[in-house]
C-alpha cells in the first residue's frame, strides 16, 4: 500500500521526467512549480483524507482543487502511483474513475459516466488534450488517446485512439517511454 508521501514523489518524479527528462533534484524543484502541479497535491491529499475516514478535510482538498487549480476530479476517483496532469485546467473525472499506474493527462479532458458506468484506465495510458472517455469502457495498458477523441467503447491494449467516435489504431509492438519498440 502506498502512503500518501511516496505517492505524491511519484507522482512529481512521474512529471519531471515528463517535462524535464529528468528526475534530479533540479527537475524535481521545477515541476513543483509547473500548472497541474497543485492539482496533482490537492488530489493526493484529497485520496489521503478519504483513506483515513476525514471526510470534511476530503471535501475541502476537492473544492481548492476546483476552484484554485480548475480542475474536478471526484472525490472516490483512485489513481496508481505516476498520475500525472500534465495540464490540470477543465480536467473533469467522475468520482468512480478507476486507474493504474502512469497515467498521464493533458488539459480539457474528460473522464466520465454514463448510466452510472465509468471508465477503468489501465497502466502507462496517456489522455490528449480536450479528448472524452465516456461510460463503462476499459482503456487498455500502454494505450494513447488522441486530443479531442470521444471514446465511447474500449481501447485495447497498446492501441490508438483517435476521433470522433474514436477508432482504434493498433501499435504492432508497445512502445517504450521514449515512442521506441520495445
């Protein structure tokens, strides 16, 4: 189980290789100061108070969030260690999101239910800016969703997702953190 701590160090160590292909202390200091940095602290704090049951605290790390980062993200929404909001501004995701490992979103993007079904994210999946993933669908490891893609049924594994209705472009082999066939 991770603490709150070592999620937030991920999360930020995540961003700085992102943004600065580095994580050292220099990059570190940097991505504190990035946009979407706040959000991604507030969130983290908001999924510590809820772990521990401190429910007023909870709500009040969700609403600085909204208000000060513009950035909605439900309070029961769960992300693995490396989320990363490479952007935060119109970031909206419904509170019963689930996600893994290394997800990485840009600004504008929606992740949301429909008929009281949510999305599930798998690991090391990237949201392009302004793109919908909408209802029960599963997104799959190592998969990429273009900017402004509605995505309205499932993304396999390592595939492409791009317009509207989103289609799927399989990838023949994943690719690594640097677009390289692994």
């Amino acid at each position: 189980m991770w603490s709150v701590p070592r999620l937030l160090r991920e999360d930020l160590r995540c961003k700085a290789r992102w943004c600065y292909e580095s994580d050292g202390w220099p990059a570190m200091l940097k991505v504190c100061f990035t946009d979407g940095s706040a959000a991604m602290i507030l969130y983290r704090l908001m999924q510590g108070s809820r772990k521990w049951g401190l429910t007023p605290l909870e709500m009040v790390f969700n609403k600085l969030n909204a208000i000060f980062c513009n950035c909605i993200i439900g309070r029961g929404a769960d992300f693995g260690p490396g989320f990363v909001l490479i952007h935060s501004s119109g970031i909206v995701i419904n509170g019963a999101v689930r996600g893994g490992r290394g997800i990485h979103l840009e600004h504008q993007v929606t992740i949301g239910a429909e008929n009281r079904r949510s999305p599930v994210l798998g690991d090391d999946v990237f949201i392009g800016a302004g793109a919908k993933v909408i209802g029960g669908v599963a997104v799959g490891d190592g998969a990429r969703i273009g900017a402004n893609a509605v995505v309205i049924d499932d993304v396999p594994a390592h595939a492409t997702a791009v317009g509207i209705p989103a289609r799927m472009i399989l990838r023949p082999e994943p690719l690594d953190a640097y677009g390289v066939a692994a």
